[in-house]
C-alpha cells in the first residue's frame, strides 16, 4: 500500500492499551454507580442487575470509568521486533513513564489498531484525569480527523469499504498466529481484579496485539513477518524489578552488563531502547535506575 510503504519502519512506534474498570464491583446508590446509570439507563427501563452487569461488560471501553492497566510499544530494529511494557498498579506511575518515552521518541510516529478511535484518545483522557500533561502524540484536540498524525491499519485496511475487520480476522487471513490463544480483550477487566499474577497474564496478551499489529503491517506491505529480537529484555526478572522502581547497585548492574554482554551489536541497540523506557519521576514513585546509568552502560560496553 502506498501510505504504509512510504513510511520508515524504524521511526514507527507500535502501540496497544489494555484497561480494566476502575472498581472491581459496582456498588449501588454511588456517585460512580449514577453516573453509569446516567451513561446506559437513558429510557429508565433497566434494572439495577442489568445496570451492574453492563458495567462489567461495557465500562472498560470508557476512560470516566475504567483505567489503563497495561501498555506495550514495539519498535522495529534492524529487522526485529523489540517491545517495552508498561504495567503498573498505580495507573499514573505507568502513564508518565509512557508519556516521557514519547517524549524522548518525538521524531517517531504512532501506530497501532483502532488507536486514533481508541487507544490514543483514551491516554489522552486519563492522563488529564491523573494530572499528567499529555504528549502532543496523543492530543489531538483542535486537530480534524486528517490532521492527526497517526497510522491506524485498522483505516488503512477498511480503505474506502464499508465492511471493518478486526485484529485476528485481518491475522487470520494473512496466516498470523492468532494474538486471542489465551485471553481477548473481553476477559481483561475479570483477569485484572480476580487473578493473582493477572496483570503479568494481561501484558503478555498485550505484547502479542502489538507483535500482530507490527506483522500485520509487514504483511500489507508485501514483506515478510518478523520475530521478537533476542535482545527483547521485557521478560527480564530485573528488568521488571527496575520498571517497578527498585533500587540499583553494584550487582544489579553487573547482572544487567552480564546480560548485555551475550548480544550484538543489534541486540543491545534494541535492548537500549527498552532501558531507555525505565527512569520516571511519577509522583509518589521513584525509579533509582536512570538515564545516566544507560548512557554509563553503553560507554562500559560498547567503546
């Protein structure tokens, strides 16, 4: 396709969200319940059942009532795809460190799957309601509908057609593996608030969209899938210790040299670029591995 071909694939930032509600239960006769009420009930005619068992069904679609959970950007290096997942429990912790990464990548683009119509305007709406200034990248106030500068390959399948398709019909139809063999985007709000361990479950749901939406756009592009890069450190015990804001020392360092060590030179390019997502300032939280330490890392490793 024209638009896709003409883009740099290594500019690009693939991106998909998750979301939970907000509560795990609705309660009756509280302002969230009016206001839900208020949202589904226009012709007075459902019962509290129905309003409560709506909530659970349909909140999630709806940043007034549920929350981001989980946020997976994938980033195309030297032909292979490198991921960095955001996921935290406090909600403004992983919103500012998504927001100061696409800060640092201001020259890249979005793109992803429904994300002008979705994903983009629902960070935008809970970082204002978290008090985070939101990146221009997702901003799109003032801005008319050909003026937002996002690729979403949902629009750009649908083309001129009526008929829409979803992530794993236009997958299926290109031989991708399916992105839904666990869970889909349905079960998100009852994993989140019911299991142990739901939200690392949730996030590896979120890492396979965003590898199917990056394959999927090779695959309109007429190129080849690709696959993870080696050099991927999301799964990393440390890794995920560091993004939750703990400490950084002697040996954690060594730890991570260690790991950095065992790739080339395109795996540790990529394996920056996750790095690079850690250090945030959120209020409440502090996050002691740093942008220093990354630059320190490189020097060590790389002259």
């Amino acid at each position: 396709m024209r638009t896709l071909k003409a883009l740099n694939e290594e500019k690009l930032l693939f991106y998909d969200i998750e979301t939970a509600t907000v509560v795990p239960e609705l309660i009756p006769d509280s302002p969230l319940y009016d206001s839900w009420e208020y949202k589904v009930n226009k012709k007075g005619d459902m019962i509290q059942e129905e309003i409560l068992a709506s909530f659970k069904d349909e909140a999630g679609l709806y940043p007034e009532f549920s929350k981001v959970v989980s946020i997976v950007v994938g980033k195309i290096v030297k032909g292979a795809i490198v991921l960095a997942t955001f996921d935290d429990e406090e909600e403004s912790n992983l919103l500012d460190r998504f927001n100061k990464m696409l800060e640092r990548n201001a020259t890249d683009k979005l793109i992803g799957f429904v994300n002008v119509g979705f994903d983009s305007p629902f960070v935008f709406k809970r970082m204002l309601i978290n008090k985070i200034l939101p990146s221009s990248k997702v901003d799109s106030s003032g801005l008319k509908p050909w003026e937002v500068d996002e690729v979403d390959l949902a629009k750009e399948w649908q083309g001129t057609s009526f008929a829409r398709a979803s992530l794993i019909n236009i997958a299926t139809a290109f031989g991708l593996p399916s992105p839904k063999d666990d869970i889909s985007g349905a079960d998100v709000g009852k994993v989140y608030w019911t299991e142990e361990g739901g939200l690392a479950r949730i996030s590896k749901y979120c890492r396979k969209d965003v590898v199917t939406t990056i394959n999927i756009f090779k695959c309109m592009r007429l190129e080849e899938p690709l696959s993870l890069s080696e050099g991927d450190l999301a799964d990393q015990p440390l890794i995920a210790n560091l993004m939750g804001g703990a400490k950084y020392g002697k040996d954690e360092k060594a730890e991570l040299k260690a790991v950095l060590l065992t790739m080339d030179e395109a795996e540790r390019e990529a394996a920056y670029i996750v790095l690079e997502t850690i250090p945030s300032t959120a209020k409440g939280k502090k996050t002691y591995f740093t942008k220093a330490h990354v630059r320190t890392l490189k020097k060590e490793i790389d002259e």
